[in-house]
C-alpha cells in the first residue's frame, strides 16, 4: 500500500513542479516541490520506501530540468539517508523543528547537487551558485515545508496512515 502513496505523491508532485511551482517563484526563485516532499516524507513517515522514492523523483527532475541525468537523483538519494536520520533522531515533531530541518536539509541537498554540477565542469562557481540560488531557495523550502506539512498531515489522516504504516514492515 505505501508504495501506491509515494507513487501518487510523487506523480502528483511533479506535475506541481512542472506546472504550477513556475507560478510559486519569489524574486526568480522557483521551489522543488519534489525535494520538499522527500524531506517530509523522510522526516514524517521514515520508511525504507524513501529511497526509491527519492531515487526516481530526482531522476524525473533531471529529465524535465536540466537532462543530465543522475545529478537530482544522487542528491536526493544522499539526502533521504540524512532526512531519515534526522526524523529519526528527534524528540517530538514540532513545526520550529520541522522548519528549520526542511531548510537546513534543503541547503545540504543544493550543496550537493552544485558540487556534482562543479564535478562535470559547468563553468559558473561554486559559490556564486551557493548564495545566489541554494541559499534562497533553502530559505524559501523553509517557508513552505509548514504548508506542504499540514497537507501531509491531513493525507496521513485520511488514510489512517499512522497504525497502517506501524503494523508493516
């Protein structure tokens, strides 16, 4: 059954990154709403499934964005295993820390993702990169994660996900 909701989470989420988060940018800055709903899931439902789930939706994001393949689904991929961990990790879900790891992970996944950029020789500077567009955009994954956040909530109560997903393994 999770693997059906994180196939419905991901198509949906990438036909809202393909048509609706162009009309979403701030100041030229469009959120991922593909990454934001890995962080989420990693920091909400911590399932094995995330990987996967990470795994093509960055390689959907690589074809639709860029065309090189692998570079969104490396980084995704890497930061399921760190948004796992953090889930994990924390005492009680709070929105403040929700929040502040949405941000944080997000930096950490667009560092990545321009140093697998800077690997294959793009030609723009790391740095310039960093505070021009990961950083914003890190700000602004922080700003939405408590939208997307109340979404998920009421997705795991329509389902009745929190017993369902217990008793599975």
């Amino acid at each position: 059954m999770i693997r059906w909701i994180y196939l419905g989470i991901g198509i949906g989420a990438l036909w809202l990154q393909l048509t609706v988060a162009p009309y979403l940018s701030v100041f030229g800055l469009k959120p991922n709403l593909l990454l934001l709903t890995v962080l989420l899931l990693g920091l909400r439902w911590m399932q094995p499934w995330l990987f996967v789930y990470a795994t093509m939706a960055g390689l959907g994001l690589d074809v639709f964005s860029h065309g090189i393949l692998g570079v969104y689904a490396i980084s995704f991929f890497l930061i399921a295993f760190v948004s796992l961990y953090v889930g994990d990790s924390m005492y009680e879900n709070s929105l403040w820390f929700i929040v502040i790891s949405v941000a944080g992970l997000s930096l950490a996944e667009g560092m990545i993702s321009v140093t697998i950029f800077e690997i294959l020789d793009s030609g723009t500077p790391w740095w310039h990169w960093v505070l021009t567009l990961v950083l914003p955009v890190s700000v602004y994954h922080g700003v939405l994660a408590p939208f997307l956040l109340w979404g998920l909530v009421r997705l795991e109560r329509w389902l009745k996900l929190a017993d369902s997903i217990g008793a599975r393994p």
